[in-house]
C-alpha cells in the first residue's frame, strides 16, 4: 500500500505539479487558503477532492466527528492562525453520512475511554435527536443522519461561542460559519446551516 502512495505522488508530479507550475511555485512561495475546512478524519471525506479544491486553497483541521471543543489547544492554534495570519473568512464544519463518530456517539460506545471522553463534546447533539425521536418514528438510518447533522449544527454554536470567533464577528461580517453534511453514498453535499445569511443578535 505504501508504494502505491509514492506511485500517487509520481503520478501527481508528472500529471499535475508538472503542467501547473507556475500555480503551485506561486503557492510555494506562500500559501493564501480562502477558507478552513474542519471535518472528520473519515478516509471517505477528502476535502480536496469532494469540493474540487487545489491544493493552496483550505487550510484544514480534521478530527473524529468534526467536533469544535472548547479545551482543545489544537483547534484554539488553528483559528488563531487561520482568522488572524491568513485572515480567511469563512469557516466550514463539514460532517457526513454512515460517521463512525456519529454511530458511537448514538450507541454510547465507551470501550475506548479517550473516544468516548472526545465524544462527549457532542452529547448535545444526541439529546437534541433522542427528543426528535420520541415526537415521530424514525428508521435508524434517519436517525443516524438527523443526529450528524444536529452534531454539525452545536459545532457551529461551538465555533460562535469561541473568543476569537465572537470577537471578530462582533465588529465584522466574518468569519462566515457553514455547516455541511457530505453524503458518502452520492458525494453530494448538503447545506445544514447557511453560513451567508446574517448571523443571529
Ligand atoms: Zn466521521
């Protein structure tokens, strides 16, 4: 497998760096992504490639779960790096469809302490879908699907609620939130919380 990777950078080299050189020397030279993309360690959902994006163009965080937590040192850099060295303007949380993450959280795994300890985060997001439930029957794969996308929905109120990211859209019109739901079994992306509307007083 690992002498396939090197063969796919061979590949990439001579199909794409190669004919494109002046782009990628302009980014060589210093990168100027548009938008941080933070989304799950999911193999399925490469951001690049589902939205696609050159290299140069998202500066990325990925976890399980897309989750924004508020004692994550990790995630605290990113934005600070992102919002006051790259000045980008919008941020998206991209969850998807048929997540891990999202499966455990549901079923309340908690063999692997340090999982379950990270999933927490979202524990909202699971009581917000448990009361979706008792009001109409769902199948579980609906079910599975309403709660990654109330899960995208609190990382979004995360995001808000994070210093930075208060402060700077209190005196300005970003960084714009966008919540996404990628679809693994279409490729499809679906808008869950439309970043370009006003934000809510
Ligand atoms: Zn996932």
């Amino acid at each position: 497998m690992i002498d396939s990777l090197l063969a796919g950078n061979a590949k990439f080299r001579h199909d794409e760096y190669a004919p494109n050189q002046d782009y990628y020397h302009t980014i060589a030279a210093q990168q100027k992504p548009k938008v941080l993309w933070i989304g799950c360690s999911d193999s399925r959902v490469s951001e690049d490639i589902v939205t696609g994006s050159r290299p140069g163009t998202l500066f990325v965080h990925r976890n399980i779960a897309n989750i924004v937590a508020f004692n994550d040192v990790n995630i605290a850099a990113i934005l600070d790096y992102a919002l006051l060295h790259l000045k980008v303007k919008d941020i998206v949380v991209c969850g998807h469809t048929r997540c891990g993450g999202i499966a455990a959280l549901e079923a309340g795994y908690i063999e692997d302490s340090y999982i379950a300890d990270w999933l927490c985060v979202a524990s909202e997001a699971l009581e917000r879908t448990e009361k979706a439930c008792r009001r109409r029957s769902m199948t579980h794969e609906q079910k599975m699907e309403l709660l990654a996308r109330e899960n995208v929905k609190l990382q979004i109120r995360h995001l808000e609620h994070i210093a930075i990211v208060k402060r700077m859209r209190k005196r300005k019109t970003w960084p714009r939130l966008h919540g996404w739901l990628y679809r693994v079994e279409t490729g499809g992306i679906d808008i869950v919380v439309d970043g370009n509307a006003a934000p809510q007083a």
